[in-house]
C-alpha cells in the first residue's frame, strides 16, 4: 500500500454517491462509519481496494458514476432529506422520472418552509465546492417580510448580529425595485455561506418575520424559467455558471 492509494474515509463516502463531503464529516463525527471494524476517526485515510469501510454497516464502494447535477425549483413544504420517518415529501419526489433511480444528494439545503433553486447531484467533490465557505460561491435570495425594513436598518445585516455565540451576516443587501425608498418589505441578499436557517434567523433578532424566502440563483446560474417542483439536468456550460462570481454581488449597499 502506497500512499498515493490513499484517500480520506469522507472522499471515499462521497465518490460512492452516498452524500457531499461535509455531510460524511458529521456521519464519521456522529460514529456510523467504520474501518475494517474499527469506528473511524475523522482524517483517517482508506484503501478503496483493501479496506472495508462501511456506513452504518453497509459496506462503502467507490464506484465511478456518471455525473449529474440537477436543478431543482424546490417549492415549499419539501425537505431536503433522502429519508425522513417524519416527514413523506422530500424534494426527491420532485425529481422527473429519469432520475428517479439515481443515487443523488442536496449540495446545500433549502429548510422546508423555504423555496427556489437547490442542487443535486452524484458528485461529491461538486457538492462541496458548491457548499465550502472558501470556495466564496454567491447565493442569492429573494426575502419577503410581513414588517417593512428601514433602510438605516441595512448595514446591520452585513455587520451581522451575534445569536447564541454564531455570528449570522448577508454579503449584500438591497431593495428589490424602488431602491430610493425609506422601507421595504422586499429585498435582494448575497450570501458566500449558508448556516442553518441564517436569513432567517437574522431577520428575526432583528424583531422582523420572515414571510416568504426563496433562493433564485446560485454563481451565475438562475433559476428563472424552471416551473416550481420541476427539475432539469444541468450541462457542463450550466455547471461552470454555479461557480462564476456574480459581478452584482460583489458591493455593499
């Protein structure tokens, strides 16, 4: 065995189709993956030949997969899980018939009361370029409030506020159409990142309701044109547009 044979436990997990990088970070974390027998640690590196690696006991295989990414316009009331007791609809149901027997995954997440574009694919290695804060990949978001947002207001959402020790902050933020007005209830944010519900936990320590949230592009690429609950395989030009920066995002207001 030579070390140009081996590859971390969470590749190895994420060229099998099983889930993004950082989703096989928080199974080894969590202690359902195991190596020859042994729980892993995370970092530890693996043989895909030789070593039995497996994912709450179900042996783990590198396996060469043709790559699909999909764009899905995720309506509300799905989530963004490949299995749920608690919960019959997930955004793979949306999925059209063709791929409905692909093994594929969210690269990022969309809560359930959220809506708009959502990726998923085959690729692990795409997914985390997608969801990794240093790769600086803009999401933006169309948010709705049932409060109007003073615009003395805006510079706190990207100074950001500091909720329970995790400091939540947009990239930008602008009204959506008149942007000269005092107030709005509609407006425009950039994020690089993406924590657990941020936008809107943002907007509520600041004492303002979420009303509606939607996510309409990711890079360059919009979702604009694809019907709510529908899907469709991106091409290798569409792909390269998730990954270019978004020229628009790019000052403060």
């Amino acid at each position: 065995m030579t070390d140009s044979t081996l590859i971390r436990t969470q590749k190895l997990l994420a060229d099998a189709g099983l889930c993004s990088r950082r989703v096989a970070e928080e199974y080894i974390k969590n202690g359902e993956v195991t190596i020859n027998g042994k729980t892993a640690e995370l970092g530890a590196k693996v043989d895909p030949k030789l070593d039995d690696v497996r994912l709450n006991g179900r042996r783990v295989r590198a396996v060469k997969h043709r790559q699909l990414v999909i764009a899905l316009n995720k309506p509300k009331g799905f989530i963004c899980s490949n299995d749920d007791p608690h919960n019959e609809r997930t955004v793979f149901e949306l999925l059209p018939r063709e791929f409905a027997d692909q093994r594929l995954f969210c690269a990022g997440r969309l809560d359930k009361d959220s809506e708009g574009l959502l990726i998923l694919t085959n690729d692990g290695d795409l997914a985390n370029r997608i969801m990794h804060p240093s790769s600086l990949v803009t999401k933006r978001y169309h948010v709705s409030l049932k409060q109007p947002f003073p615009k003395e207001k805006m510079p706190r959402l990207i100074r950001g506020v500091s909720v329970e020790g995790e400091k939540l902050k947009v990239e930008k933020a602008v009204f959506i159409g008149d942007k000269g007005k005092s107030a709005s209830t509609e407006i425009d944010v950039v994020l690089h990142h993406g924590k657990k519900r941020e936008i809107r936990r943002l907007f509520q320590a600041l004492r303002y309701d979420v009303k509606k949230l939607k996510r309409y592009q990711i890079g360059k690429y919009s979702i604009k044109g694809v019907p709510k609950g529908s899907g469709l395989a991106l091409t290798p030009k569409d792909i390269e547009l998730l990954f270019k920066k978004d020229a628009s995002s790019s000052t403060n207001s």
